[in-house]
C-alpha cells in the first residue's frame, strides 16, 4: 500500500507521486487511510500564509471522516465492494489534498502560493467537491456504524457540497499589491518602501533569513522549468524574484543568516575545471564552450551565448566592439575536438559542462523587464550602501553582492555598472574583508568586473588579501580572483610582474587548506600561460615545494595539479634545469604507472617528454634504466586519450632511440645541453 506518499520527490503544485488504489485488500486500504487522514489532520498546528479559509476547510472535513474511518478498524466491520471502490477513490483525493496543504504550509514559497491564487483555490474546489460525490454514493447503509457517525458522515457530504471555496479577499488584495509593485517596476519606477513592508508583513516574512528561502525557492523553480522545457512561466517567477532580492536588500536592515553561500570556501569543479587555454571559455559566460561557433569578426562564442546575445537585439561583437557584418555562425569544429579531447583527458562530463553552460548561460539576459529594472535599481541601492552606509549596511551589502552575482552574469553586468567595485577594493582593508573580496571574486568573472578591478587600482588590494587576509578563506578566495583576472592574456605579465604575487601564492601553498592550496595551484597556471612569468616562479622556489608535496602521501588531492604546474614549467628550458636539480625524475615516473586519473597520467607523460626534450641525456639515461616505464607508455598508447598516446609514442621514440644508437649516436642527433 501507499505508505512512503510524503517521501517521493516532486514539484510544488503538482502531484507526480499520486497513485491509485489497485489489487488492495480492505483492511490495508483502510490502514492507509486512517494513516493519511490523520498525516492531514497534523496540518491544524501548520502556518498558512495563505489560503487559510480553503486549507481550514479541507483539514476539517478530514478530520470528521478519520473518526469515521477509525469507527470501522475497530469494530472489524466489513466493507462491501461498492464502499471498497468509494474508499479508493477518496485514497487518491487524500493524497493530492496533502500534497496541497504540503505546498501552501511550505516554507519559502508562500510569495509564488499567494501569486497562484485563484489555481490554488480552484484545486480546493475541485478535490472538496470530488470528496462530495463519493460520500453521495457511499453506501453507509451497508456499513454498521453507529447512527451518530453517520450523520456525521452525512453532514461532511452536505458541507462539502455546499462549501464555498474561492481566493481569500485579503489573499488577492495582497496579490493585487504584488502586481503594482512589479508594474511599477516595469515603468522604472521604484516602489514605496510602505507598500513591499506590507506584502511581507501579510506573508510573515520578517526577516532577512524568511526572505533568502523565498528567493532560493523561486532560483530553484525557475531553474526546474528551464531545464524540463517549461519556460512559460520563467519571466513571471523571473519577476517575482525580483522583487524579493530587491525586498531582501532594501526592507530588511539586519543580516540573520550569514551562510546562504559556501561556494566560496569549497573548492568547486568550475574552479579546478580551468587548467585550460583560455580560448576554450566562452568570452560571454566564461563557462567551458559546449557548442563553439565562430561570427564575422573571427571570435569564437558558445552557440547558446551569441544567439541570446543576438535575440537582444545586439549587432556588435561582444569581445571586439566591431559592428558585425551578418549574424551567421560557422560551428568551429577544431576547437570542439580540442575540447572534447580536453574534457576526456580531464576527466569532465561534458554533458555536465553543457548543463552548467546552459544555467548560467539563462541569466545573461534578464528574466523579464521587471527583474531588469528591479535589478538596476537595487545595483544602485547597494552601490549606495558601500558608501554611506555605516559598517553593518556596508557588510550587509557587501554580502548582497556575493549572492547576487554568485550564477547570474546579468546581475554582474548590473553590478559593475553601478560602480560596485570601488567600494568593495576599499573595504578590503577593513572587517569587511571576507565578504568584499567574495563578491570580487564573483564580479571577477564578468569581463567588465575584470577590467573595473585592473583599471580602478584593484590588483595592489587584492594582492593585500592573498597575502596578510584577515582569514584563510579570504586568501584563498582573493587566490581564485587572481585566477579569473590572469584569464585576460593582458592581465598575466602585469600580474606576475607585481614582487608580491608569486610569493604569496607560493604561501598559500605552504599553509593553506586543501581548497586555498589548490585555488594558488590553478592561480599559478594562469600566470604560467605567460612565459614571461615562468623564470618567477622558478625564483621564488615553486619547484622543491611542488616536489615535497609528491613526495608527500597525505597530499593526494594535490597531485593532479601539482603534475599540471610541473608539466607547464618542463615546457621552458629554465623549468627543465630546474626540475632535474630536485632529482623528482622517479617521483614523477612512480605517479605516471601508479595514477589513476588519465589526467595526472598525462601531465605525467608531458612533463617527461619536455624534460627529455630539453634535458638531453642526463633526463633519459634516467628514465631508460627504469624498464618498467615502457609499460606503461605502451599502456597509454592503446589506453589513453590522443594527446596521451601522442606524447606516449614521441616518448617512446625517444628512449628507443637512445637504447638502440648508444649513447654516442643519439648525443650527436640530440646534443646535450650545458648547465
């Protein structure tokens, strides 16, 4: 029977988990019953911000019919097929009136619950009045229960049928004020503060944390439809969320809740995700390109971004400025091998990539006209509040920012545009650190954040955090800022050459945790994508560092980043020599037939084959004494992925070449260079 109802997973107004009775003996029909009704009843002691008068009415009858229900289990009555069948169906209208109540008493949906009235009011109507016509052919002439239960029975039918179930007057009043305000918003005008006080008062969301759920609830369901294909009410859930961020901000003074967002302190797949040339990143969403087209100017764009970028109504190139001649897209097909190969070799799901592509592709235009103005406007609030705002606004506001840039590239772009940025470099250097550079490093991730950082003085600020920030989370976080900003190739040797940059990151490093170790791995990556900057991070002693770290067995979150940096290093003739000096040859050479992740194997393989390359005979010998390495080459050049094997086989060459000339033979094809 259908005990496990509440358990299924499922959307709020819908009721995908609602089954028939079939195949059920009489006595666990009943069981279920008497269970569910009294799961409803349970609902008296529930909230309802709405729908009061319809939920009440529900739960009452309910409740009579339990008692009903009970009568029968305890006198071991039996039930004639007729009621067996009316008893089946009321199973199935119980089910969806506790979905119902579910919804309506559901914490952080009471705003999209009073917006969807006169729906919610029409499934009271029409589940009471269902309940109506099966207790009208109820044979309770047949069933021997008491004359009292009975009437009770029959008093159920008679209030079911005749109740009167529509939207509360106070329920559309509010719903009415709603709709103002978003009208409002529309105009470009700002709503009274008295009017968003007032909808929140009736709702009973009083306070900062109450607010935040709301607006989870609504990301999330918006979320839901996009991915489902259901986007008919996207910009009006758009809309309403909105109007809530603008209420969280601007009606609640007090921040109760200060872990709406951990994003910043675990290290995330976006993060880790970026050891890549930059050209496989979308120069509008900055996500991993799933569809790589190529428009008129020669730039390269996710197909989902441009084609947004182009149904707003937009001519130019985004990266170039140039007006362009056409709106036609030529798919790049090298560059989506190129990343297809990235994505095998690294071990990423590129349906995942596409997904994460897709949601954060969603917000590069707004919702609705509504959001758009109310998101202008609160941009403007916050960037006020940096300002003037005395401590508690300036980090309440900095923490605004951290959320609302955090997955919306149309909430950066709002941000920047406001002048965010400034006030936040500023309050770096006050108690409000940890939350300034979080949503720095949010804005970070929009071009025009990067630029507003640079050319407002940012890096000098920045670099301040990553290297005395008042808490670990704030390095580590100021580290993966850096990162962002080295994406821009113009950015990279103004960076590496800062005195400060390198060392600091090299400290993280040494004392920070696995996350804040790994954000100066990926930072360092970014830089080495400059040549200029590699000599640097020789200097400030990177090599030994990344070579006790392999040596270290608690270290194993380390190692594919850490073969990732070394194979970037080995590319340069500097980075060969210097690599050799630690005698890391075997260390490498163990994680190359012990790893397995495809990816540390081919930073392996890579890392070897530039050291033999530009080591000479010295990288060789070594690796030609060790048998069992040909192995696994010879594994990765059936087993891995085409760069792998390609790298493999060049390798393989290599040694064959030097164990079957001699030494003499090879030295002259290949001279040895002098240290």
């Amino acid at each position: 029977m259908i005990h496990r109802f509440n358990q299924v997973e499922r959307r709020i107004l819908s009721f995908p988990a609602v089954h028939p009775c079939e195949a059920v003996s009489p006595a666990t029909l009943l069981g279920s019953l008497i269970t569910l009704s009294q799961s409803i009843s349970n609902y008296q002691s529930k909230f309802f911000a709405t729908q009061r008068r319809n939920s009440r009415e529900a739960i009452r009858q309910i409740g009579i019919l339990l008692v009903f229900f009970e009568e029968i289990r305890d006198r071991g009555l039996t039930l004639p097929e007729s009621a067996v069948l009316c008893f089946s169906e009321l199973h199935l209208t119980f089910q969806k009136i506790r979905f119902l109540l579910e919804d309506c008493s559901r914490e952080g949906t009471r705003l999209w619950i009073l917006m969807k009235s006169e729906f919610v009011a029409t499934q009271f109507r029409v589940l009471i009045r269902t309940v109506a016509t099966v207790l009208d052919v109820l044979p309770l002439d047949l069933i021997d229960i008491c004359g009292e239960v009975k009437e009770l029975v029959e008093l159920v039918a008679k209030q079911a049928r005749k109740a009167k179930i529509d939207i509360d007057p106070d329920d559309a009043r509010a719903m009415r004020r709603v709709l103002s305000v978003l009208n409002r918003f529309e105009k470009g005008i700002e709503p009274e503060f008295e009017t968003l006080k007032w909808v929140l008062d009736y709702l009973e969301i009083k306070s900062w944390s109450n607010c935040n759920k709301e607006i989870n609830f609504l990301e999330e369901e918006i979320s839901s439809q996009c991915v489902d294909g259901e986007e008919r009410e996207v910009p009006f859930l758009s809309s309403l969320l909105g109007f809530m961020s603008y209420s969280r901000a601007v009606v609640f003074d007090t921040l109760d809740y200060r872990n709406a967002d951990q994003t910043d302190v675990r290290c995330n797949m976006e993060i880790l995700s970026c050891l890549n040339p930059e050209d496989f990143r979308c120069p509008i969403s900055l996500e991993l390109m799933v569809d790589p087209v190529t428009v008129s100017t020669g730039q390269t764009y996710d197909r989902s971004s441009i084609t947004k970028w182009f149904k707003a109504g937009n001519m130019i190139c985004p990266k170039t400025g140039e007006k362009l001649a056409n709106t036609e897209l030529v798919p790049n097909t090298n560059l989506r091998k190129l990343i297809h190969q990235f994505c095998a070799d690294n071990g990423v799901s590129l349906a995942k990539m596409g997904k994460q592509s897709h949601d954060i592709t969603r917000t590069i235009l707004p919702g609705s006209p509504a959001a758009a103005k109310a998101m202008k406007f609160l941009s403007k609030f916050l960037a006020r509040k940096l300002i003037f705002g005395p401590s508690e606004q300036k980090n309440k506001a900095a923490y605004e920012i951290r959320l609302l840039a955090k997955a919306n590239i149309f909430n950066r772009s709002c941000l920047v545009e406001a002048g965010t940025i400034p006030p936040l470099l500023n309050l770096l250097y006050t108690s409000i650190q940890d939350n300034s550079i979080a949503a720095l490093l949010k804005l970070s991730k929009h071009a025009s954040g990067k630029k507003a950082i640079v050319e407002s003085g940012g890096l000098r600020s920045i670099l301040s955090v990553l290297k005395r920030g008042m808490s670990l989370e704030s390095r580590q976080i100021a580290a993966a800022t850096i990162f962002y900003l080295a994406s821009v190739k113009g950015y990279r040797k103004l960076i590496g050459e800062m005195p400060e940059t390198i060392p600091a990151l090299i400290d993280l490093i040494k004392e920070g945790t696995v996350c804040g170790k790994k954000n100066a791995m990926v930072a360092l990556f970014g830089l080495l994508l400059y040549p200029g900057n590699r000599q640097r991070v020789i200097d400030a002693g990177t090599v030994p560092l990344l070579m006790e770290i392999l040596a270290s067995s608690d270290k194993h979150d380390l190692v594919a980043d850490t073969l990732a940096v070394l194979a970037a290093l080995a590319e340069s003739f500097e980075g060969t020599l210097a690599i050799l000096q630690t005698s890391c040859l075997p260390l490498i050479t163990r994680f190359l037939k012990s790893s397995s992740s495809q990816a540390g194997k081919e930073h392996c393989v890579s890392a070897l084959l530039s050291l033999c390359s530009n080591g000479g005979e010295e990288a060789i010998a070594v690796l030609a004494k060790d048998q069992s390495v040909m192995g696994s080459l010879y594994s990765l050049t059936t087993d891995g992925t085409s760069h792998a094997s390609k790298k493999a086989r060049s390798l393989i060459k290599i040694l064959h070449k030097f164990q079957e000339s001699g030494c003499q033979a090879f030295n002259q094809e290949h001279p040895v260079h002098v240290w």
